[in-house]
C-alpha cells in the first residue's frame, strides 16, 4: 500500500461518521487490547527466561567440556613429560627409542602417534615406522616448542604418516648438560576426541565444538564431517582469532553469520596460553520456540473469543441503543427548530443512560423556553444600555465617528457633529473620505488601512480647509467597523506656533548680543552655534566655528587641563565658591592668546545636553586682582608683626606661669608640712573641729597644686612644637587604659578598642588627649555597674574626614552645658561627686585645634558620654 493509499484510509476511518454498534465494537476490540498486550509481554518475558537458562545452560556445558579437554591436554603433557625423560629417547639410539614409543603409543590407542624430531625437523624416532625420511620443521606445535620451552599445541593437520585428522602437541627434550636434542611430539586422533565428546549428555538444539587457536575445527557433537573445516560464524571465528572467551551473540548479525545464534567460548590452556577453545552454540529460534508457539495458541484464542463477542453485541446493540437513540435524535431535531410545538412523547428506554438523556431532554426543552423568555428581556435591556452608551459618547469632549468597512460613516457622537457643521442626517452614509480629504496620491488612505489590518492603532494631525481648523485623530479597529476618536487641536496648534515665534525671538536676542556667546554640544564639546559678536571677536566664520569643537579656542598647552575640567565633577565646595564662572585663555584665529571669564549654563539644544557659554574680556577684573594683591601683601606684613607681638606675649605668659607655680608652690610646701607635722604630733590634743582644719587646710593645699600643675601642663601644650608623623591611636589608647588599670586595679569595667586607627600628628600630645578622654571616661564610670569604655574611629556623615571618638555608658551631663566643656577650670560636676581640677577636656582640645582638627561632646544625663574629635590628614593644616 502506499504512502497516499495509507493516508486516505485513515482519513476515512476518522472523518468518517460511525454507527453505535460499530463503536461498541471497536470499544470492545480496545478493551481486548490490554489483554493481547499482556499476552506478548508475558512471551516476552517468557522468551528472555528462554534465553537467560539456555545460556546458563551453554555456560555450564563449556565448563564441562572445557574440563575434559583440559584433561586430555594434561595427560598429553604427562605422556610427553615422561617421552622426554625417557633414557630411550634421551640416549640417542633409534632402535630402543623406537621400541619405547612403539610401546607406549600401544598403551595409549587414543593418539595415532609419538616421535621425536630432530632440532632439524627431522623425523627421527616414532612408534609408527614409515619408510623415506619425514620433515617436519614447519609444523607449528615444533617451533613454538623450540621457541618457549615449554608444552606447544599445533593445529590441525592431516598427518603425514598416519593420514589421519589429527592435532599434536610438542615438548623440549633436553639432554644431561641441558641442551636441546629435540622435540617430543604426540598425534592425537580426533576422531576419538569426537567420541568422546559425543559421550557427554548435550541437550537438544545445543551444538558443541572443539576448534583450534585459528578456529579449525577439531571435534564435533553432531558429526565429524564438520571435522577439519572452520567455524561456521564469523563472528566467532573473529572472536577466537583474538583470543577472547565467554558468551557471544550473533543477534541482528547479517547474512554472512546465518540465522541469529547464541555462542558460549572457553578457551582451553596451554602452558599458559590460549591452545584449544570450546564452542557452544544455538539456534534463537530453538531457544525461542516454546514460548512462540505458547503464545500463538493463546492469541488465537483471544481472536476468536472476541470474534463471538462481537457478534452478540453487534445483535444487542441494535435493540437496546440504536433504535432508542434514533428517536432520541428525532425528538432532539424538534427542540432545535426553536417552534412553540410541545416536545414529542418518548418511550422510557430500559437503559439507565438513556432514560437519563431522555429526562435530560425534556429538562432541557423546558430550560430553553426559560432561555427565550430571558434572551427577549436581555435584548430589550441591551437596547436600553445602548441607548445609555449614545448619551455617554455625546457628552464627550471628544467627538467619535464610527464607520463601516467602506469608510462610510455610521454613527458620530453629538460633538462630532458640532465640530463638522452638518446635521447627523446628512453626515449618516456620507463617505469618511470626502469629509477628510485624503493625499492626493492616496498615500494617507493606505497607510491607514496597512495599520488597522494588522490590529493597530492609526494618529495622525492636518490642518483642513473646510473647516479652517486642526484635527487630531485617532482610529481603530472595532468589532462594529472601525472607531475615530476627533479632536479639535486648533489652539495647540497656535500655541506651539507662538512658542516658535518666542524661540525665534531668543535666537535673535542670541545672535545680536554684544557679549560674546555661543553652545556647544556636552557629549562631543562641538559648537552647535555662535553669535555675531563670537564671529567678530575670534575672527572665525559661522561655519568654521561649527566644525570646531570648544578645545580649538585654547592655546595648545591649556587643552588637557581643560579636558580634565569637562571630564571631571567640581566638588561642590568649589561651586559654591567660584559658581559657574571660571577664568581661562583663549586663543582668536590670528593666534592672540587672551584672557576671559567664561560662565556656563546647562541647557538642551535640539533635544541634546548642551551648554550655553557668556565670554567676557577679563583684562579689567585683572587689575581689580593686581591691587587686591597688593593689599593682601600689606595685610600679611601687618599679620607678621602680630604674630610676633603674640610670640612675645605668649613667652611672656609662659614667664608668668613659671613664675607663678615656683613663687606659689613654695609657701604651700611650707603650709602642708606644717600641717602634716600637726596631725601627726599634736592630734590629740586636738578637739574634733581642730582635727578637721587641718585636714580641710591640706586638701586645700594639694588641690591648690593640682591647680598650679594643670595650669603649667595648659601653659606648656600651648607653646608646645608639634612633631608630626603618620602614627597609630590604637597603641596610645591601650598604653591609656592600661595605666589606669594599673591605677585602679581591682576596677571592673569593659574597654573596646578598635584594632588600627592610623592618623598624621604628634604621637606625645595625642598621648595627652587620650589620656584625659580615657581619665574623664574612667572617672565618670565609677559608679556605673557594668560600665564600659569603647574607643575607634569613623568616617564622617559627608565623607570627608575620619572621626575618632571615646564612648562610655557613665553618669553624662546636660547639652545646654556643653559650651562650658573645654574652658579650663569650669567643671559640671562638683568635686565631691567626681574629683578633678576641670583642665584636663580644656588641654585635649586645644591639641586637637592645633593640629587642624576639632572637637565635640555629645551626651545626656544618665546616658553617658562621647566625645569625638577629628585631625588634620596632613601637617598642613597644624601649627
């Protein structure tokens, strides 16, 4: 059959309408289908057990042949060992090595004969005597003897002095000192290893062989005409060619294998080598064959069982389902003609599924009377919603047209109306087109129809004479024709005329101004325009100037500064400070190289960034720069005595200060000792009162000390040189800590401190201000449980400068009183709350300050305190 035969009966099969008795046939031949399937899966499996127990079968018998032929070639290599040692045969003499083998070769009847071979090849002693001298040196068994050693096997031959199909095996014989004096030989007659292969009980259907190392065979189960000829397969006659043993299959095989077969090799060894090899084989087919012919019977069986039950469903069908089902189908056709006619009386089918459709039915005429009722009321309704919908699209801004696939107009809104100056009468009907006059190519036409077919939507905006106004309009496809919404665009229109006639106007307030001015482009720095007096003042034509870019007006060596200006952000401390304008040089077409201040603004030009530029000559702001030169170098002269009278000052201060602590501290040593001499001779005679003088006027003493100390230590830090360095405050900081602890040993409390914290400054003042940081953090912790002291660093909210801080949980103070914080000797907190002299915040900021940094607190009452400072990042900024 061919390809279009096949394709037209299945096209019949599918599209051609069918019977319900032929259906339920074809039911019930589906139904027999999972068994059929069942049927072959299980012969299937069946035939895979098949083949699985012949090849255990196969295996276990090459075994069992493989060890008998290995028997055989043991005793051959017993029989050759003892021809070899026999001093007969080793003596030299032919008569008695002849006797000897003609003897042994009687003894054994299974081998057609025994000699010895010269290392010449020459036949020399046998147990057969043949008349003429025998070669025998191309014989195989005779050189890989020779060449091994060791126990050879040959191949299969016919022999030369027995005649008979035979396979020898051949042994060194070697003489007193060792050499070699020949090689002993055994023919074995395969007509007896045939026999005794057939002794061994070999199913039917299984063939076994016994075949060479070039896959001769040399015994045969069945037959010894197979004897001498070679392997049937080529596949295993491959196989033994390279040696290899254990099942092989010629399944699928081609031609030249014949019928598929299952192959088991085991190869037999001969000092070590592959020598002899065991064939067993069968037929797939005779492997197979129970199971087929299992499987036939019951297929068959099948068949006809669903032959006879096609018959009796084909004779039931027609009564119990196709007569019922064709007054089914009458009454159906009555409901589907949509008459008032009541539907017709039907007898109550036996089946339950009918009788269901047949309730169905009526159920159903009854629902769509219902159906007719609610379809009139919808359609009424639906007139009325679409009368709601007109007064909709009249109240519209817009007006909406609707045409048909003709372009002829069938419905427009009443601003439609109003916006064509006609009535609704005469615009119904009236072609699209002849409203709204198309190109006169009918590109405009075209164009609309080319995008509506494809389910877009189509805008676009003309100016039509008819009416003296602008319309914008916007079509698309409806399910009634195609919708146009109409837009009145007029006033745009005259609104983007006037900003025309404005740009206009700035363009000319551009090119007439006096100051020299021009844009150019952000992305590619090339002019986009010029005014006049831009042409005047370089001397470059309008059209020179367009094909430069802003680069071409710089003297050559201004250029990568200025390439570096466009391509890198100002820090917006310097905008602030310096704005948009900058001073640059300039270069005229002459090659004049002057000076000017350039201010900028950024615009956009053509729908592109661009900037605007104003260039004014700035040789007169260059005077006004010369005089305030001169007046700052008059400033920095008065500046410098200043300072020098401030140097004066401040060693005079520091005289002052060492004056006062030496003139100060030498009457208060003399008033503390007197003191400590009274308490300690005279106390008791001493009331209570006088006691407590004297203690009032020592610690009176020792803070006036303290006093004179903080005030030389503020005085020294002040005048202090500053050493700068690039250091670490980690390290200062545990020094710190560590002296505290040492201090205050059984202290508990918890310090945190950031492992680097690198800085530029004076590693012996920042010691200082540590100090007091650490003291004020350690002293107002005291009295915290669970106090903690955390110290590092920061980077600043705008990200300009690290911050290093000393945070603690301590007793904190009042912000109002911050300003009193760094001003020596002002303290928050009384001396009996929290010792100190109030010096210490006062010295750690003014080191802070002289090494260009500052600092602050923040805190609250109970929540403890930090307090951060920052440092200059160079010695720039430090004095």
């Amino acid at each position: 059959m061919t390809k279009a035969a096949r394709e037209r009966f299945w096209h019949r099969l599918f599209t051609r309408r069918q019977s319900l008795r032929g259906l339920l046939v074809a039911l019930m031949g589906l139904a027999t289908l999972p068994m059929l399937m069942v049927v072959v899966a299980a012969s299937l499996v069946e035939q895979d057990r098949l083949v699985s127990r012949a090849r255990q079968d196969m295996a276990m018998l090459a075994e069992l042949v493989a060890s008998s032929q290995e028997q055989l070639v043991e005793g051959t290599a017993q029989l050759l060992a003892a021809v070899s040692n026999a001093p007969a045969v080793t003596g030299g003499e032919l008569e008695p090595c002849t006797h000897y083998l003609e003897r042994l070769q009687h003894k054994s009847p299974g081998y057609a004969n025994i000699g010895l071979i010269s290392p010449q090849g020459r036949l020399t002693c046998r147990a057969l005597s043949i008349a003429g001298a025998v070669q025998l040196d191309d014989r195989l068994y005779f050189r890989q003897a020779l060449a091994t050693g060791k126990l050879a096997v040959g191949e299969f031959v016919i022999g030369r002095t027995t005649g008979l199909k035979t396979i020898n095996f051949g042994m060194p014989v070697r003489g007193d000192d060792g050499a070699v004096r020949g090689v002993a030989f055994a023919a074995i007659d395969l007509s007896a290893v045939s026999r005794k292969l057939r002794s061994v009980n070999i199913p039917a259907g299984i063939d076994v062989q016994v075949t060479d190392s070039r896959g001769t065979v040399l015994a045969d189960a069945r037959s010894d005409a197979r004897i001498g000829l070679t392997a049937g397969s080529v596949a295993v006659y491959e196989a033994i060619r390279a040696r290899a043993s254990g099942p092989l299959d010629t399944l699928g095989a081609g031609a030249q294998d014949g019928p598929a077969t299952h192959f088991v090799l085991r190869n037999v060894m001969v000092s070590g080598e592959p020598g002899l090899y065991v064939v067993v084989s069968a037929s797939h087919e005779e492997v197979l064959a129970p199971a087929v012919r299992s499987m036939t019977m019951q297929l068959a069986s099948i068949l006809s069982l669903l032959m006879l039950t096609a018959m009796v469903i084909w004779a039931l069908g027609d009564r119990l389902l196709a007569r019922p089902l064709q007054r089914l189908l009458e009454a159906m056709r009555e409901v589907g003609k949509d008459s008032q006619a009541p539907l017709p009386r039907l007898e109550r089918s036996r089946l339950r599924e009918l009788a269901m459709l047949q309730v169905a039915l009526h159920r159903m005429w009854q629902t769509i009377r219902r159906r007719r009722e609610q379809r009139d009321r919808a359609m009424a309704e639906s007139n009325a919603a679409q009368q709601g919908m007109v007064q909709i699209l009249d109240r519209m801004n817009e007006g909406f047209l609707v045409v048909d696939t003709d372009w002829n107009l069938t419905y427009l809104n009443q601003r439609a109306i109003d916006m064509l100056q006609k009535g609704r009468d005469d615009l119904t009907g009236e072609n699209f087109w002849s409203l709204f006059a198309d190109e006169e190519d009918g590109s405009l036409r075209r164009a609309c129809d080319r995008q509506l077919k494809r389910g877009r939507t189509w805008d676009f905006e003309r100016y039509y004479p008819a009416f003296g106004r602008w319309f914008e309009l916007r079509m698309f496809t409806s399910p009634d024709g195609i919708g146009i919404f109409l837009r009145d665009s007029t006033e745009r229109r005259q609104t983007l005329e006037a900003l025309r006639e404005r740009e206009q106007r700035y363009r000319e307030l551009f090119e007439h101004n006096p100051h020299v001015m021009w844009v150019y482009e952000m992305a590619t720095l090339r002019f986009l325009a010029v005014n006049e007096a831009a042409v005047a003042k370089y001397g470059y034509s309008h059209e020179e100037f367009l094909a430069m870019t802003i680069a071409d007006v710089r003297p050559e060596e201004d250029v990568a500064e200025l390439m570096e200006f466009v391509n890198t952000p100002e820090p917006e401390l310097v905008k602030e400070i310096l704005g948009d304008s900058r001073i640059w040089r300039h270069r005229k077409k002459d090659g004049t190289v002057f000076l000017v201040e350039v201010s900028t603004r950024i615009i956009s030009f053509d729908e592109r960034p661009a900037k605007l530029v104003l260039v004014t000559d700035a040789t007169e702001r260059l005077v006004v720069d010369s005089r305030l030169r001169r007046n700052l170098a008059r400033l920095e002269r008065e500046l410098a005595v200043k300072s020098g009278e401030l140097d004066l000052a401040g060693k005079v201060l520091e005289s002052f200060s060492f004056l006062v602590s030496h003139d100060l501290r030498s009457p208060l040593q003399v008033i503390d000792g007197f003191a400590r001499e009274l308490t300690v001779k005279y106390s008791a005679n001493l009331e209570g009162s006088g006691q407590r003088y004297l203690t009032r006027i020592r610690a009176s003493t020792q803070h006036m000390g303290q006093l004179i100390d903080a005030m030389l230590q503020l005085s020294r830090v002040t005048r202090a040189p500053i050493r700068a360095a690039q250091l670490d405050l980690a390290p200062l900081a545990r020094s710190a800590v560590d002296d505290h602890r040492s201090r205050d040993p059984s202290r508990e409390i918890t310090v945190e401190i950031e492992n680097a914290m690198p800085c530029f400054g004076d590693a012996g003042l920042l010691q200082i201000v540590l100090d007091s940081l650490v003291d004020n953090a350690w002293k107002f912790t005291a009295r915290k449980p669970g106090g903690w002291i955390r110290i590092g660093q920061r980077v600043s909210d705008d990200a300009s400068e690290i911050v290093y801080y000393v945070s603690d949980n301590g007793a904190g103070f009042d912000m109002a009183f911050a300003n009193k914080l760094f001003i020596a000797f002002q303290r928050l907190h009384s001396t009996v709350e929290f010792p100190g002299v109030g010096v210490g915040l006062a010295i750690a900021q003014r080191i802070v300050a002289r090494h260009g940094g500052r600092m602050w607190a923040e805190s609250a009452i109970g929540a403890g305190s930090t307090f951060s400072f920052t440092l200059a990042r160079t010695n720039g900024r430090a004095g």
